[in-house]
C-alpha cells in the first residue's frame, strides 16, 4: 500500500521531469557563465530566466532556490579531465595533469573566485564545488603520485608527495591574486618542471631506457 507522502513526492517527481536532460545541461551552463560574469551575489533566477527563455516559474518549480540551482549545474556538469592521463612515468603524468588544468583555468578560475565567498556560509554549496571541481582533480593528481610510487620513480615515504595535488591546484588558484594573470597551461608546465619536480628528485627529461 502507498505511504501518505507518496502522492506528494510522485507530483514532485512529475513536475522536475518536464525538464529533459538536455535542457538541463543548457540551463546549468547559463548558470555558471552567469557566475563567472557577475558573481554568486549578482546571479538570479530572474537573469537565468532571460539568459536561457526559461520561465521564472519554471526554476523555482524545478529547483526552488537559487543555492539549490547553483548546486545542481555545479554537480550537473561535474566532468573528469585527469583521470585518463596515464603517460607511464610521473614526469608525464604532472606535465600533462599542468596543460589539462591550465587549459581550462580561464573558465574554471573565475568560477572559483565567484563561489568562494558563497561557499563559506553554505556548507552545501562548499561540497558542491568542491565535487565539481577539486576533488575529482585531487583524486586524479593522487593516484599518478601512487603510480609514480608502485614504479620505484619515487620513495614510498617521500615527504612532499602527499603536497604535489596542492602545489598545482593552489598555483592555478592564487596567481591571479599575485599577478593578475590565469595561470595557463605554458605557467603551468614551467610550474611544474621548476617546483614540483625538483621537490621529487625528478626532472622533465625523458628517462633513460
């Protein structure tokens, strides 16, 4: 027999399926332009509304509160860039890890910076992006150091390594505080061959056969 709130929780599911996926992804990428443009504070579902011809209504019916729309593009258009590096050596693995996360630094940054604030207060949007868009490259950076590891390339016990995903996560971070400038995937690359290699013992060259 249906329980009493089933009902309720039926029409619910009913309305948000008016949505199709499809829309979604174009309504949470509106979003998070929207964010990168103006910030956390300025974003409405007024501006959302007319950025993508979605009827006001509609938001609030599908996600009911600008934090709970934020989130939902945040864990909607979460994407997995650095899990499929895998060069054979650590070496490889950061350089390529350093192009992958500078290539999209212009886009991601800016998201960053808008939510960081906004965050802080919202324990729920705080693990929303960092879902999105830290642990996942966290994770990825980590299991490179572990590979590099298994091979022998690095001690086991070697201090620094459990600080490399850091190091290269929080330059991509604070250069434009510093300089100015998005840290790309050419500041990223010499990042990496200048700081975070010698602090392993290694270096960018190919390695002996």
């Amino acid at each position: 027999m249906p329980s009493p709130d089933s009902a309720p929780e039926s029409a619910l599911a009913s309305r948000r399926s008016k949505i199709t996926p499809e829309r979604a992804q174009e309504l949470y990428a509106a979003v998070l332009e929207l964010l990168r443009e103006s910030g956390y504070e300025s974003l409405t579902m007024e501006g959302v509304a007319s950025r993508t011809r979605c009827g006001k209504s509609t938001l609030y019916r599908q996600w009911g509160s600008k934090p709970e729309l934020v989130v939902a593009a945040l864990h909607g258009t979460r994407r997995m860039r650095l899990p499929n590096i895998d060069t054979g050596t650590l070496a490889g693995d950061l350089l390529a890890a350093a192009r992958a996360i500078g290539e999209a630094s212009e886009s991601d940054t800016p998201l960053m910076h808008a939510l960081s604030h906004a965050a802080l207060q919202s324990p729920e949007l705080l693990c929303a992006l960092r879902e999105a868009l830290i642990l996942p490259e966290i994770a990825a950076i980590d299991a490179m150091v572990r590979r590099g590891q298994a091979r022998g390339e690095i001690a086991a016990d070697l201090p620094g390594a459990e600080f490399v995903a850091a190091q290269l996560l929080g330059v991509m971070r604070a250069r434009p505080l510093l300089e100015g400038r998005y840290a790309d995937a050419a500041y990223l690359t010499r990042f990496v061959e200048m700081a975070v290699l010698p602090s392993l013992g290694l270096t960018a060259g190919v390695p002996e056969s």
